[in-house]
C-alpha cells in the first residue's frame, strides 16, 4: 500500500514574518523566510496545529533565542498547499545525481 503524503492532507498553519515573508524552516543555522530568502525549492513549512506554529513564534521572540523578534511581527495564518506546490514546481530541488562533479 502506498503511504499517503501528510503535505497533501488539508489544513495545517504557516508562520509569516511581517517583513522576510512566510516561514520555510531552519537549516545550517539560518532561518529560511520566502520570499526573501531567495531559496523558494524548500517551499514552506507547515504546521498541523496553531499551538504548534504559536512554539515556533514564542521560540523566536523569547530571550534564549540569539537575535529575538518582536512577537507582533509574527502571524500565524491558514497553509498555503497552493503556494508550498508552486514553489517546489518552478523551483524544484536538483537531485544529487544530476550535480555535476
């Protein structure tokens, strides 16, 4: 039986940044915000539940964090499937076969 992908499941929240955009996820100990970090293959991150997207805005904005944000910068708004597909469409990652050497 094939597995079903949660990503097509409807539902599901998004972080947006008042000015960088809306929340792709965290790699290399950067912050990857679309569009402004220009690395729109990742697509965006989404949450299955608001406490689980509200963590996300209370780690950003806390004191442990290195650079905190201001909490009022941050929405947490309905996932956008439509934009995430877009994204992944017309950016699509290259497959590590295909990287020349």
């Amino acid at each position: 039986m094939p597995r079903k992908l949660l990503i097509h499941e409807p539902g599901g929240f998004q972080v947006r940044h008042r000015t960088l955009g809306i929340y792709q996820g965290s790699a290399i100990n950067l912050v990857f915000w679309h569009p402004s970090s220009g690395m729109p293959e990742h697509g965006i991150c989404r949450f299955s539940t608001k406490d689980k997207a509200q963590a996300l805005i209370d780690a950003f904005s806390s004191s442990a964090c290195t650079e905190p944000m201001d909490q009022h910068d941050l929405t947490i708004e309905p996932y956008d499937g439509a934009e995430h597909d877009r994204l992944i469409t017309e950016y699509p990652l290259p497959s590590a076969w295909e990287m020349p050497i």
